[in-house]
C-alpha cells in the first residue's frame, strides 16, 4: 500500500529571535515578507489580503507591491490586481543554487540513501537567521515527504534541530531563548530536550521518531564549517513501520559517512 506524502509546517516569516530587531530596514524587512508571502500562497493575492496578513497599512503594502512588479519580482493580474511571484525570482534562485557546492557535493548519497531505504533524503544549510533552509533532495517509493527545494524552517526543530543545538556554537541561554519561540506541535520541555541534545553530542547524529510527526522516523547528521561549526545536514525521513531498527542503524552509518565527506571537502574537520 502506498504511503500519503506526509506535509510539513514551515515557519511563519515573522522574527523569531529579539536580536532580529536590532537591524531592521523597514521596507526591505516588508518586501522580504511579501515575496516569502506570496510564495506560500497557491493562489494570487490582493493588497488588502497581503496587508492584512503582514499587518501592513494598506498603502504601504501598494507601494511595495509596485516596485516589485517593476523589478519582475512579482506580477499583477490587470483584471483582478491579484499578486503572485513572477520570473524574475528564478534567476536569483538558479545563481544561488549553481553556486551551492554543497548540493553538488551530497546529491549522489542523497540518491543513494533514497533509493536503499525508501525513504525522501534531504540536504539542508543552516542560515544566519536561524533556519534550515532545503537545498537538495531525493524522494523514493512508496514514502514522500512534502518539502522542497527553498522549504524553510526554525533551526530547532526535530532531528535536525537537535543537531543544530548540539553543534551550532550556541550557548545554552542563547538555544533557551530560540526554543521558547519556536511553535512547536506538542511541545516538550526545555529541560528533556536539553537531555536529548546532549545525547546527540555524544553520539553525533539524532534520530525522532514519532515526536515531530506522528509515525514518522527523522535521521539528522551534521555537517560541519572550518570552525567546527554545523554548517549543513543530511536528513533521511520515512515511516516508522517500514524502517526496521537494523536498517536504521544501516542509514545513520551511510548518512555519517557522507556528511563527513562533504564536511571534508568543505573545509571542516
């Protein structure tokens, strides 16, 4: 029987950290949010409706909107003046990823741990502003996760956030702060996550089952930067029913082997 894509939740495009505040641009921080706005949104959208969800003065959201479509980032509908992103956007998004080693560096591991334990294997990179942002993908019969390519989501969250707070460079006061704004779906406490990041320090690498997605196994190894920094991941997810524990542990030592190839060729130790 084939598995249902199982959907993710991104993150609101709102700040999540109180440090995001300190360097605000108004109106680049506003066109920001309508692009990643409208990304998320299946159909065009009107002023009011883009105001009213950024909580932006009408006027305001008009004049940014226009500018954009002058610089092709988005188009307007001249019978509906409804929005939506238009071609300008590939360009930026085609440089960024021919640019990205990193995808070229673990597509194949990608493809291979797809393909051996059926399961969708994702690289992602940590941003500045504390998010995994997906760069590279691999999906297999019969399990698809929903995600793609620009996906965005908080650092913290599941297999991969544990990773990040484990190997990110963060204090503890800092990750507290970070996990206090996440939403999370069922919330656990901060002192029983705190335990489980040690535990993926000791070991290297996490594993959620069930905790982020009801039935859902997430495997999350890091990649790290020339500081020892995390810089990357490798996440393999798939369904708790069909991976076996030996075939897990079979993926983590794969997974490992290619984040430390990749950390390898990206200057890290």
């Amino acid at each position: 029987m084939k598995a249902k894509p199982v959907p993710v939740k991104p993150e609101p495009d709102r700040p999540a950290t109180p440090e995001r505040r300190i360097r605000q641009v108004p109106a680049v921080e506003r066109a920001v949010a309508i692009l990643r706005l409208l990304g998320r949104s299946d159909q065009p959208m009107g002023v009011n409706q883009v105001a009213r969800s950024l909580e932006l003065i009408p006027s305001t959201c008009l004049h940014i909107l226009r500018i954009l479509v002058d610089e092709e980032l988005v188009a307007v509908d001249p019978v509906t003046k409804h929005y939506r992103l238009d071609v300008g956007i590939l360009p930026l998004a085609r440089n960024v990823m021919r640019r990205n080693r990193f995808n070229e560096l673990i597509q194949p591991s990608l493809d291979s741990v797809a393909e051996r334990f059926a399961v969708t294997a994702v690289g992602v990179q940590v941003t500045t502003a504390r998010h995994m942002v997906v760069v590279a993908i691999s999906r297999a019969e019969p399990f698809r996760f929903q995600v793609d390519i620009g996906s965005r989501f908080p650092a913290l969250l599941s297999a991969t956030g544990r990773c990040y707070a484990a190997f990110g460079g963060q204090t503890w006061p800092e990750l507290e702060v970070q996990f206090k704004a996440v939403r999370w779906e069922n919330p656990p406490s901060f002192a029983a996550w705190r335990a489980e990041v040690e535990e993926v320090r000791q070991r290297g690498y996490s594993i959620d089952e069930g905790s982020y997605l009801g039935g859902v196994t997430v495997v999350s190894t890091p990649v790290f930067n020339a500081r020892e920094v995390m810089s990357h991941a490798i996440v393999a997810v798939g369904m708790q029913s069909q991976l076996r524990h030996t075939m897990v542990q079979d993926m983590i030592a794969e997974m490992r082997q290619a984040a430390a190839f990749a950390t390898t060729q990206l200057g890290g130790a």
